[in-house]
C-alpha cells in the first residue's frame, strides 16, 4: 500500500515539474495553488517513505504525520476545485476573495435543489405524508406572543433517504397550497449565509431581482416588510448549522409580524440541527422505505416507462433492494458504545489535542455523539450491558458496506465458509470457527484487532493467536464461556484494550497480566 502511494506522489511531483505547470501558471491565480499542492505531495512522498521504519520506534510521531497526511489531502480537494474555475473562466481583475466565492458558489449550486416533483413519481411516505400535512395545517397559538405564531418543523434522516423529496411533495400538495399565502423554497447547505438566504426568500416573496447594493439591515428590514401580516410556508433544504444564537436572530427576523399558522420546514441530517430549530414536540424521524416501496422504487428507476410491465418479478434486483431498504446489521459487528469507544482509544483513532482537559473516554463519548447527530448509526438503543447502561448502535447496510469497502484488505470476517484470509489483515472479528481456521491464522502476523462473540475456541485457538499476533491492540473475547487466559496473554506488549465481558465462570487473572505495558482499558463485565 505505502509502495502505490509513494509512486502516485512521485509521478504528481513530476506532473507538477512539467512544461504543462508553467502554461497553467499563466493563469492569474494559480501558482501559488500549485506550488502549495507540490508542496503537499512531497510531504506525503516524505512520509510515506520512511512511514514503515517509524512505525516500530516512533508510533506517536507517525500518527502526527498521517492525521497530517489526511488535512492535506482535504486541501487539495479544495485545490482541484480551484484550479478547474481557474482555467474555464477570465481571471483579469479577479481578486482572490472573489476568486474564492466563485469556487464555493459553484459547489454549492452541484448540489443545489428545487421545490417541484411529480407525485407520481413518488413511492412511499404516505403516513410521514399525512403527520405532517397535520402539522402545517394546524393554526398554533396566538396567545404567548409571535414565537407561537410560526411553527418549526424539522426532517432528520441519513443522506439519501428521501427528505428532500418528501418536502417537495408536501410543498406541492393542494391542501398546503391553499392553506398559506406565501410559500417559498431555499437550499441551504452547509454554509448558513444569511446575506444569501436572506436574499432568495427576498427574491421568491417580491417577485423580483433583489440589488446587490443592498446592506444587510436593509435586507432585513425589505424582508420583514415582505413577510408581515402573511401566513407563509419557507422551506430550508438541507441545513447544517447547529449555532443556536445564529438561527436564533435569523428566526426572529422571519417571524416578525408573521400571521397565525404560519411554519417553517427543515430538512437536515442532524439531531443537533433538530433541536435547535425545531418548534413541535419532537422531529419527524426519517426511516428507511419498506422492502415493497423499495422494490418498487427500483423497477421504476431501473427500467424504461411501461417496460417494467415485462418484468413483474424482476429477481435480479432484490438483492440490491435488500441492500438499500432491509433491516440494518449489527453496527459495528455487535459492539455497544462502550466497546466502539474503547476500540477507538486502542487504535489511536481518539485527539485529546482539542479537549485538552477530559479523559480519552470522555472525548470519545463526543465522538460517538457527533456521529450519532449525524445519522451514522441508524439505530441507537440505551439497553442494560451486565447491569451496566450503554448504547446499543446498528447503522444503514449502505453504511456499513461502505466501511468494509474501505478497509478491503484490512478487514476479514471469519465464519464457517471462511477459506482463505490475506496476510496483510489487521482486523479479524470472528463470527464462527471454520475447519481449518488454526492453519490459517498461523499464516497471520499483522492482525491488531481480534474480537470473538458467542462461540465455542479450543487451546489451539488461543495458542494460534497469542503466539502469532504479538502487535495486537485489542482482543475483545464475549460471551465465550471461558474459564480463565492462558499465562501466554503477558506476551502481547502492545494489547491496549483487553475485554472478556459475559464470561461469568472466568474468577482470576494470570499474574503475567501485569506484563501488558500498554494496556489502557480492562472490560470484566459480567465475570465473578
């Protein structure tokens, strides 16, 4: 792997040495965004040259260098970006900060959205349809002041389950149509420009072109005026900001003078943005679409209109319907809060760097909930873990798919059909024991995360992977009706995280337990 990657830095640097560099450096603008990307290549050339050297001697500095690594590699997204409006448009007196505007407004508008849909297009959703058509149609309350008049009405949901589609089909609908004066449609997206949404709601309410000249209290003043005394729909599609204080003077401004009934519909992947926009008593939660929607969905998309006729069981599509729509596995291969953080601590995943004072398990507590608000996990359950209280998590099969594309290489399930396992594995959870699994570990001498749930191991087994797996960095052993560790377990020096939970006959350690130098978390739960 660090071999492919450091020839694709060389050849970039040599790409970037070109006769082509200094043509494209005739572009106003672009050098320096070049030569910052030469720069960023040959660090990762340096790093990756010596990375393997380091790693034995020096862990600490090398996990610098590859989070470092994985900064500039963000950056050079942004460079790209760059360089492809710089070559497509004139660059005579452009200034740098409009040169930047330019590039972030041409990625917001690939992803822009736009309220109209055909209803007969959509599948599904007929009762998330149906509560909040409710919602928009009740008139609130007029007695606590204007907070009440206008209802924020927020749609959480991972990416791609349908929110934005559901909220075209509730702008669209005649009963939502009659019902408000004033309806209106705004992509948000991740940066909250006030000065630009301002502006679109501005344009949509007066008809018209609103002057650039304009300071942003006359904006708001021009917007007030256009809003007061009318019963409004606004849509804000796809929003990421979780700033209280900002929404909240943003808010203010749209429902001054607003008329009774009037509501606001969020779309967003974030609880965090839920809670601090929302209004109702709670969000509408998006879940996925039942296997039948689903499957229709998929005949619909895959073939041409009418066509779908000569396919009424079109078997070659239910796998990937499935896939998109059946139950979520088990996150994480069955692990709970607790487990995903601790494993997290032992593979360095967890920077302290930006909170400074809190444990490790605190700050992956924060970490666990960012992701949570994000909608990573698709479920997430508080359950009671051998008398303790923990999060219970599964994620979307998407999801899940996803990672196991990324770690394809590093990653290998071993279950009873299992027949070959890649030298180069460095994470090994085993679902079940296969015939000749000790031959094949034996084979194994890079594995760092080694996890076994509800299965029955013999001394070959342990013996196997004690002996071989000496860069360990955590073993996660439950529910294994184990009776104790062999004293070999004092031979793993880099095990950081050792968890035997639900081994209930397990009554003493080894004393070579005292020999595991780095351990940092010791899970017992459940043993006497």
């Amino acid at each position: 792997m660090a071999d492919v990657a450091f020839e694709l830095a060389s050849k970039l640097i040599e790409k970037l040495s070109s006769i082509a560099y200094d043509e494209i450096c005739l572009v106003w603008g672009v050098k320096a965004d070049l030569q910052k990307l030469g720069r960023t290549m040959s660090a990762i050339k340096a790093v990756l040259l010596d990375a393997e050297e380091k790693q034995a001697h020096n862990k600490e500095l090398r996990s610098h260098q590859i989070k470092g690594i994985r900064e500039r590699l963000d950056e050079l997204k942004l460079i790209r970006l760059y360089l492809i409006f710089s070559l497509s448009i004139d660059h005579h007196g452009r200034n740098h900060d409009d040169h930047h505007s330019s590039v972030k407004n041409m990625m917001m508008r690939e992803n822009m959205t736009h309220s109209f849909v055909r209803p007969s297009e959509v599948i599904g959703r007929d009762s998330e349809k149906k509560e909040i058509v409710d919602l928009l149609l009740q008139q609130g309350d007029n007695r606590s002041g204007n907070n009440k008049n206008v209802f924020v009405i927020p749609i959480v949901g991972i990416r791609g389950l349908g929110k934005t589609t559901l909220a075209k089909l509730l702008y669209n609908d005649e009963r939502v149509v009659r019902n408000f004066e004033l309806r209106t449609w705004v992509y948000v997206s991740v940066e909250f420009d006030i000065i630009r949404l301002t502006k679109e709601i501005l344009c949509s309410a007066l008809d018209t072109e609103i002057s650039d000249k304009l300071s942003i209290d006359q904006l708001q003043g021009k917007l007030r005026d256009a809003l007061k005394d009318k019963k409004f729909l606004l849509v804000l599609d796809d929003v990421w900001i979780d700033d209280r204080v900002k929404w909240s003077e943003f808010r203010d401004v749209l429902i001054e003078g607003a008329k009774l009934g009037s509501k606001i519909l969020v779309t967003t992947r974030n609880i965090s943005v839920a809670s601090v926009m929302g209004t109702v008593r709670t969000y509408i939660n998006l879940k996925g679409l039942s296997y039948e929607h689903c499957l229709s969905l998929f005949v619909k998309c895959a073939f041409v209109e009418d066509d779908e006729k000569k396919h009424p069981n079109p078997f070659e599509g239910k796998d990937i319907v499935r896939k998109c729509g059946g139950a979520p596995l088990a996150g994480m291969f069955g692990y709970y809060s607790l487990d995903l953080i601790y494993c997290w601590m032992a593979h360095g995943i967890l920077q302290p760097r930006d909170h400074e004072n809190l444990e490790l398990e605190d700050v992956g507590n924060l970490y666990f909930k960012e992701l949570w608000e994000r909608s990573f996990f698709e479920h997430v359950e508080l359950v009671d873990y051998h008398y303790n209280l923990s999060y219970r998590i599964s994620m979307h099969d998407l999801i899940h798919d996803l990672v196991q594309s990324l770690a394809e290489g590093e990653l290998s399930i071993v279950n009873s059909s299992t027949e070959n396992i890649s030298e180069n594995v460095r994470h090994l959870p085993v679902l079940e024991l296969c015939p000749n699994g000790s031959t094949m570990l034996r084979k194994l001498n890079k594995v760092r995360t080694l996890t076994a749930r509800g299965i029955i191991i013999d001394e070959s087994f342990f013996h196997t992977c004690l002996s071989r797996f000496k860069y360990l960095r955590m073993l996660g052993l439950f529910d294994l009706s184990l009776k104790g560790l062999p004293s070999s377990i004092g031979t793993l020096k880099h095990l950081r995280y050792l968890d035997l939970a639900g081994n209930d006959e397990i009554k003493k350690l080894p004393n070579t337990i005292c020999k595991l130098q780095s351990l940092q978390s010791l899970g017992l739960l459940g043993c006497e």
